[in-house]
C-alpha cells in the first residue's frame, strides 16, 4: 500500500465475527482496477490471495481510480485448518 497508494490515510481493523478473523486493512489513496491488477507481473495480490486460499480464507480487493482501496482478509477458526 506505502508504495502504490499515496495515502494520506491508511488503518487496519481486525475482528472476530462468529469465530472468523476478518482483518479488514484500507487507505485513502489512488485506488486502482482490482480487476487489470491481476493482469500485471505482480504478484503481491496474488501471493496473498493463495495464502488467505491456504488457510480455508477468503481475500477480498475494493478499489477503484480515485476511491482508496479496502483489503478484507476473512480466515476460519484455526481449529478448522490445523
Ligand atoms: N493500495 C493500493 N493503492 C493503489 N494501487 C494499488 C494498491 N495495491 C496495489 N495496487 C496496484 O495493483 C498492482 C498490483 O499490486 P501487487 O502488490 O499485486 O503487485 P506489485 O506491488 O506491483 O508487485 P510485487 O508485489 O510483486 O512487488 C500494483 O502494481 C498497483 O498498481
Ligand atoms: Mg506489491
């Protein structure tokens, strides 16, 4: 985010909702395509997408040109992934 974003603003918020971990992070900055991002040779998105995968979690990208992005990373009890 420090380097691509050019936030003013950056926070990071973690809960449990029914024993799920949801791990939401957020910035006010440039935003981008979540979409094209995929397209690129990058691969922190990617990276993170198949370690929320490997834990039975869920990673979710919002973000659009101008409008900040937000991270929501959702993994299950750990009871259920040892
Ligand atoms: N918080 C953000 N704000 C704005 N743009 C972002 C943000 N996070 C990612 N991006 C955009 O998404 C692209 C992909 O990000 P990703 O982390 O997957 O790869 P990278 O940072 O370019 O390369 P790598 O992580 O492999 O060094 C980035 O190049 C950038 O354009
Ligand atoms: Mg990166």
């Amino acid at each position: 985010m420090a380097r691509h974003a050019q936030a003013t603003l950056v926070g990071a918020r973690l809960e449990k909702n029914n024993d799920r971990l949801i791990f939401h992070v957020f910035d006010n900055g440039v935003g981008f395509d979540p979409a094209k991002a995929g397209a690129k040779k990058s691969l922190g998105i990617v990276g993170m997408q198949e370690r929320a995968l490997m834990l039975n979690g869920e990673l979710k990208i919002e973000s659009a040109a101008g409008q900040g992005t937000a991270l929501t990373l959702t993994i299950p009890p750990m009871r259920s992934i040892r």
